[in-house]
C-alpha cells in the first residue's frame, strides 16, 4: 500500500468508510478510510485513537510512525471549514445508525431542518441543515438536478408550505439556543 499519494487512488469512496472520527476543535465527524476492512485488532487500536489521541481536521489520522499511516486514512487536505464529506452521508455505516443525521455545514445533529419541498422536489441529493446556518444565510446544500417534473415520492417528508416552515425553525432556535449556545461560533 505504499504510496507516493498519501492515500490510495480510489479509497476516498463510500464504501470504504469504516468509521468516524470526531475533530476536537470543529467538532465535526470525519471519515475513517481503508481498503480493507478493519478486523477486530484495527477497530480496537482505531478505538483507542479515537478516544486518548486529538484529532483535528487538516491532519494525518495518526503520526508517521503508526502502523494506520498507510493503511487507515482521513481527508488531509480539509480544515475546520470543510462541510460534512458527502461520503458521510452516503455511507452504509452511517445508513444503520439512526442517529446520524448532522448539518451539512456544521456537523451539529440538533436544530435540524426539513429541507422544503422546493428544494427536495428538483433535487435528488438534499443535505440537512441547521436552523443556525439558515439564519446565517447558508442554504440547503443540494445535488442532482432531478429532471421529471416535480417528482417527491421517494422523500419523507414534505411540507404543504414555507411559512409553516419558517415558523418551525424560529421555534427551534429558541428552543436550541438555550441548551447548546456554543456549538454554531466556532466557524
Ligand atoms: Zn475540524
Ligand atoms: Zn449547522
């Protein structure tokens, strides 16, 4: 596996997501790579990683010297900015764990907001947002044009109109505000 790439061609893909691991300063989840999946032994020391060692974004999983170093990969080249991979979302890991829907923009699971029908309606790919980055003025992040004519069969949910809507996400950041005031400054 060795490489003149810091990772392998083609390993940046979904399928190859076999964890996720958090940055201590953006506090957003950040997949875990690797060609092969991890046996018993790689998920314990990944484990361990996780919990004793700091990761941050813009940086190697592990130092050099790890066994990982060529093995188990993160994005290098991202920093705290960087929105949620789209390969987070896409992930079987993350399909089989209902708790795992996060903001795009911010990696935050709370405050959450269903992506309006104008949104979910054209596009295949409709990716949630918090109401802080709405209020912000960040917008639903969106892929893949949808070219039939207002096909929204396949989402969950919709909503009859936007002024319920909006009135949903004032709530909410009322309500969200109060328990979690730090999350949304850091970027
Ligand atoms: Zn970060
Ligand atoms: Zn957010």
């Amino acid at each position: 596996m060795k490489s003149a790439e810091r990772a392998p061609n083609g390993l940046f893909v979904n399928t190859k997501v076999r964890d996720y691991i958090e940055c201590f300063q953006c506090g957003k989840l950040r997949c875990v790579f690797s060609n092969q999946a991890l046996d018993a032994n790689e998920k314990k020391e990944l484990y361990f990683i996780k919990e004793e060692m700091n990761y941050s974004c813009d940086s190697s999983l592990v130092e050099e010297d790890h066994e990982f170093y060529t093995k188990v990969f993160v994005h290098e080249k991202i920093t705290c900015k960087t929105p949620i991979e789209l390969a987070y979302y896409s992930s079987n890991l993350r399909r089989s764990n209902h708790n795992s829907q996060i903001c795009y923009w911010c990696g935050f699971d709370g405050g959450l907001v269903d992506p309006p029908v104008d949104k979910t309606s054209n596009y295949k790919f409709v990716f949630l947002c918090c109401c802080w980055y709405l209020e912000k003025g960040k917008d639903f992040f969106y892929r893949v044009e949808i070219k039939t004519n207002k096909k929204t069969g396949g989402k969950k949910r919709n909503f009859s109109n936007n002024s319920n809507q909006i009135q949903n996400v004032a709530n909410q950041l009322d309500m969200y505000r109060l328990n979690d005031t730090n999350i949304c400054h850091l970027i």
